[in-house]
C-alpha cells in the first residue's frame, strides 16, 4: 500500500471529493419541485450511481500517515462542520416548501421526505458519528444537533459509551448475530440500544455518586434539542410538517441501523479464561476500500481501522487487506440493499463469515452455544 503525502493532504482539491455529500441537496430540491418519478431521484443517486461509480472507480488502497498534524486536514473538517446547518436549512426549508405548494400527492410528499431521510441518515448521522468522535466542543455540540434531527440523539451515547467497549460481543446491540436476518435485527437494535444508551450514562453518574435524573445527565440535552426540532417542525408545516418530519427521521434511523448490521455481521471477540474479551482488532470489523462510496461516506467503511482507533479523524483512517480485516464484496450502498432481502445477504455473506472463522479462530469448532468466541479449553 502506498502513503498520501502530507503535502497532497493540505490541499483543498484532495479533500474535494469528499464534500460529493452536498450534491444531495440539488437532487433532492429537484425532486420537489418536479415531482412524479424524480421523487425517487435521492435513493436512485445514493444507493444506484454510488454502486455504480464504485465499479468504475475501484478500490483505493492508498493510506495517509496516521501520525499526520490534525492542523493539515482543514479542509476535511471543514465539510463535517458544514454539513450541519446545511441539513438544517434543506429539512426545514423542504417542509416550509411542501406544505404551501400543491402539485406533490401525499404519496409524492412521503416518497420526498424518505429521501430527505436518505439524506439525514446516510450522511448526517454519518457526520454526526464523526463529530462526536472529536474534541472540540463544537464538533461534539454539531454532532448533536445533527442527531436530534433525526431523534436519534441517544446514540452518541450508545456509540461511545457501549459499541466501542462491547463490539462483537453480546453485550453489543448494534453487532449483528450471524444468520439474524436484518429485519429481526431492525426492532432488536433500535430499542437495546436506547436502553443500554441509558444505562451506560446513568452507571457514570452513580460512580460519581449521582442520580441518574441529575442534571448532568446528557439525556436532558438530548430532550431538549430533539424537542426543538420538533417545534422547528411543527412551525414551519403544522401537523403536516410534523409527519413529513417524523417520516425522514423515521428513514434516517433505518438507514443507520442497515449500516450498523453490516459492519460487524456475524463476527465475534474471544472471551478469555478471566471473562474478559480479546481486544478489539481489525478482524472484527467488515473492511472495504471502495472508492467512490467512502467519497460519499468520509472512510466510514474503512471501519477496521475506527474500531482499533476511534480517535482517529476520518482522512487518516487506514486501509487493510484480506490478511489484516474481512473485506466486504461491494461498497455500503450495494451491501446495505443486499441486506435488505435475507436470503440473498446469507448466500453472499455467510460463507465469509466461515471463512473468517476459520483463518481467525480455527480452534474453535462450536460456534452454536454463544455468538461470542469462546477461549479453547473453557
């Protein structure tokens, strides 16, 4: 694998190809104001031309120097810090919009708003996940509010505080078991992970002696600016509004959570003798270096290399072949269709889960008992 020089890091055309994520914002403004099948044009262009383009471009194996000055990479930044108001004014803005024209049907307005969830959920929760990774308090403050736009604010507990500690564990619920299809992974996911969000802030109150109500409790937070968004919702479109809005939040958690299920499906630590598990490793991570669809998605499929590192910024995060990480067939747009229709994803990934047990965890024979690796002799 080859290194990208610092030098070619600082400049503002290498980072440009990840700011594709704004090309959303025209596509979906042209579904509006046209209708008909251009309603269709958001997940058409993220899911189809992304797949797509993927094909064309290939794969990128080319990694930065992970030891890069943070100083370099403004411009990388500079699109997460963007993104925010930008999804602001466009959810907003299409509400205000929808609900004083006329020429959208009611199917036409819901088919608009999962697009706008299309777009809240694979970028804005995207680049949300990569905000509350860093310190500044304004990155963390608009990660936030980027989460509360889709009532999904909790997992930025859930994500830092139980997936990071517990991934391939049962104790994760975000790691798809192998053979759970999507589907039932869908319900399970979404309520164990409020809960375990919930426990996990409430555990680090009372180790400093404090009630889980207190207020220092970033639930309040959580509360309070999802039920900003809300009223936000309500003025600008009425009830109407409300719904449109609850319909992309809606689309935007489901989006997330097809995400979630593919990057740790069926893969598992060791539990070791003492009870604990393995560290987390680059095995334990679906990888995958394409192209165009890390564009879209700022390297969050170079998952691998999150995982061992999650303080690591986004341009930084490293590639790893076959040998290092379970590689994926195709980017996450194609993968997370696939995930969609059961049995087409277990012929596809099933037989790459064994075969990830096997070059990783060839003494263990059992894999029936429990969907965590057990030390052999235990």
């Amino acid at each position: 694998m080859t290194t990208i020089p610092d030098a070619h890091l600082r400049s503002p055309v290498a980072a440009l190809p990840f700011w594709s994520s704004l090309t959303m914002v025209p596509v979906i403004w042209t579904g509006a104001m046209l209708g008909g099948w251009w309603i269709a044009a958001v997940p058409v262009y993220a899911w189809g031309l992304f797949s797509l383009l993927d094909m064309i471009a290939g794969e990128d194996a080319r990694n930065a120097d992970p030891a890069t000055d943070d100083a370099t990479l403004g411009w990388y930044r500079a699109i997460t810090l963007l993104w925010g108001p930008v999804q602001l004014a466009t959810l907003y803005g299409l509400i205000l919009y929808v609900t004083r024209t006329a020429h959208l049907s009611a199917l036409e307005m819901w088919g608009l708003f999962f697009g706008m969830g299309v777009v809240s959920g694979t970028i804005g929760i995207n680049y949300a996940h990569e905000l509350v990774h860093r310190q500044p308090r304004l990155d963390r403050w608009l990660g936030d509010v980027l989460l509360a736009m889709v009532l999904y604010s909790h997992f930025r507990s859930e994500h830092l505080l139980v997936h990071h500690r517990h991934v391939g564990t049962p104790r994760d619920p975000a790691t798809a078991r192998y053979n759970e299809g999507f589907h039932r992974f869908l319900p399970r996911v979404v309520l164990q992970s409020a809960i375990s969000a919930w426990r996990a802030e409430a555990a680090m109150l009372a180790r400093k002696g404090l009630p889980a109500s207190h207020r220092a409790n970033p639930f309040w937070r959580y509360a309070a600016l999802q039920g900003a968004m809300l009223a936000l919702a309500v003025l600008a479109g009425g009830w109407l509004g409300l719904a449109l809005f609850a319909v992309q939040a809606a689309t935007a958690i489901w989006q997330l959570e097809l995400v979630n299920y593919v990057e740790h499906y069926g893969l598992s630590r060791r539990k070791l003798a003492n009870g604990r598990y393995e560290p987390v490793r680059p095995h334990h991570s679906w990888n995958s270096a394409k192209r165009a669809s890390n564009w879209m998605l700022i390297n969050l499929q170079r998952h691998s290399d999150h995982h061992v590192r999650p303080d690591r910024p986004f341009p930084l995060l490293q590639t790893y072949g076959e040998t290092a990480a379970p590689q994926l067939p195709a980017g996450y747009p194609a993968m997370t269709a696939m995930a969609m229709v059961p049995p087409l994803w277990r012929r596809t990934m099933n037989p790459r889960v064994r075969a990830w047990r096997r070059r990783h965890y060839p003494d263990v024979t059992d894999w029936a008992v429990t969907s965590s690796v057990q030390s052999a002799g235990r």
